[in-house]
C-alpha cells in the first residue's frame, strides 16, 4: 500500500466524474457559473477504469464518486460497473444530492455500487430552498428513501452548517438518528476558490464546537463512539438510545490531516494532491497520448509522494483557488 513522506497510508481515491450540478447551494457553486469542463475534456469509463485500476495495482481499496452531480453522468452505470470489477476494490460508494436516485438507485446497486451519502443540509423546505437554490426537499428526500429501499447502506446524510442559514437545524436533523440506524455528519464550511462563496465561508462559518452544544442543549449529551476507521474525517457520538451516529467534520477548527487517507481525481483528469491546495498532477494526458499502465501507475506513485502534510485554514491561510465543485469534495 502506498505511503506517502509523512507515512500516512494513501488507500482511498474520490473522483468527480462531472463538475456540473443541477443545484446551486451557496457555498458552494455561484448562479453565474459558466467554465464546465466540456464532455470531451472529461475522463471517459474507459479512462476512470484504468486509472482505478492502477490505484488497486498499488494498493488503493475504496473509491467514491462525486462531482458535481455524479448522478447527471448519462454513463454512470458504465462508471460504476466498470469499477466494481477491478480486484482489490473493497468499497465503492457516492456522493449524491439524492435528486435523480428514485429512478437510478436500483440500478446503481446492480451495478455494484455499494452506499450512498446524500446531500440535506436542512429539513425545512424553505430553508433546504435558500441554501441549496435548486432542488427541492422532497425530492433530495425521496432520492434518500430510495437509496435506502435499494439497500445503498448504511444511509450517510451530508450536511454543510452555515449562519444565517442553517445552524438552527443541526437539531432537526440530529434527531433522525434516534429512530434511524443512519450517519448524520455535519461539515464546517470551508473557503474554497476566490469567488462569492469563498467569501460565505468565512463570514458564515461556525465551528462544530456550536452544533455540538445546540445539540446537546436540545436532545442530550453525545457519547463519543469509536473510530473503527483512524482515518475517517468524523469524529462520531452517539445521542441517548439512539440506533444512529451524530458525526462532526472540522477541517477548520479540528484539522485531520495527519490521519488523511485521501487523493482526489478531478473531472478534468488532474490528481489533486490536498482538498485545500492547488498541487495537481495531470494523468488524462498520460491516458490521451498513449501511455501504459505503468506510467499511469507512476503518475499516481508522484502524486502520493509529493501530497503536501496539510492546509493552513485554522491559521485563516487558503491557497485553494478551485471550488469545491471543480475539485469533487
């Protein structure tokens, strides 16, 4: 398995398959958006299996997709199954708004997709509405209900906190695990690029620490719960009787870098080297002019080795000029 210079153990690759998206949350994607990698510019299946199938040769064992919108690649299923048979592939899951899976869940579970985590930052339709510009509750709801019919477990609930916005829901949406067997995870907002929603996130941050005591203040004391995974990003609790996981996910003001596991494929091909700097190193090229699988394999060896220890945001330094969007979370 692949050490990086810091002998962190680099086994689980996240690839936007898209930068498009059929919401616009605040934080995230701006209204104007217009600079989209075109069709041709994006990875083919063909191109996704290959570079999967370099990453198990050296000792990758989980993939995610995401995006954008993985669910609005009209190739996903090919996506999906073409991963699900590369050997030493222990876990193939997805990021998702939830909005297109009534109609595709059965079929990605089919496929060989595994889980899902589904994007709801609120449980009010109004302020679900705010937030995320496009979409609606009902529908990100029924994409998670059919997930779950699908048996895309366990269900993982994604939910950015923002002031003004959403921090009175964290309560709401914490008490879905009482009587849920499910993940509710809330994530600190983070500035990323050099646009409006950058600048959101630092005025509309609020720490995990808030959530925590808004939660407790309203439902009860959180239980710290075990990580079986050292290198899971969510430090998890348990509320009072409850059969699910309240999880928190601070990159700002509890960064977890030095248990990071993660490289992340863009859209365009480039292996990100940290979520929050802009080190890329470009393998479509490598894929595109005829390379073999060995110079796709070392591609990856570099960008391991060269993966930088961590970001600065806690110290309020950001050199990420991507958006979360082109980059793929």
């Amino acid at each position: 398995m692949p050490n990086d210079r810091y002998d962190r153990n680099i086994n689980y690759l996240r690839i936007s398959v898209i930068d498009h998206c059929n919401f616009r949350c605040v934080y995230c994607m701006p209204l104007d958006t217009s600079k989209y990698v075109s069709s041709a510019g994006l990875l083919t299946p063909e191109e996704i299996e290959r570079v999967v199938r370099s990453a198990a040769d050296i000792g990758f064992e989980k993939v995610r997709l995401t995006g954008g919108e993985p669910t609005l690649r009209s190739d996903l299923l090919d996506i999906v199954e073409r991963i699900a048979k590369v050997d030493g592939i222990k876990d193939l899951s997805m990021t998702t708004n939830g909005v297109l899976l009534p109609r595709m869940a059965k079929a990605l579970a089919s496929a060989g997709l595994n889980r899902v985590n589904v994007h709801i930052d609120s449980l009010d339709p109004q302020r679900f509405a705010k937030l995320m510009r496009f979409g609606t509750f009902s529908e990100a709801w029924a994409g998670l209900e059919a997930a779950e019919a699908a048996g895309l477990t366990p269900i993982k609930i994604n939910a950015v906190v923002v002031r003004g916005y959403n921090e009175e829901d964290v309560v709401d949406l914490a008490r879905l695990t009482i009587d849920k067997p499910w993940t509710v995870r809330f994530i600190e907002l983070m500035p990323l690029g050099n646009n409006e929603c950058a600048r959101l996130a630092k005025d509309n941050f609020v720490p995990s620490s808030d959530s925590m005591r808004r939660i407790e203040t309203a439902i009860g004391r959180l239980t710290p719960v075990d990580n079986q995974n050292l290198a899971d990003e969510s430090v998890n609790y348990r509320l009072p009787d409850a059969e699910g996981i309240v999880g928190f996910i601070s990159p700002v003001s509890n960064p977890y870098c030095g248990t990071c596991n993660r490289m992340r494929l863009t859209a365009d091909g480039r292996f990100h080297l940290c979520l929050l700097n802009d080190d890329e190193l470009d393998v479509r090229a490598a894929l595109r002019s005829g390379k073999g699988d060995a110079e796709v394999r070392e591609i990856l060896l570099n960008a391991v080795r060269q993966k930088p220890t961590g970001h600065r945001l806690h110290e309020g330094i950001s050199t990420a000029q991507r958006s979360m969007f082109q980059i793929g979370g």
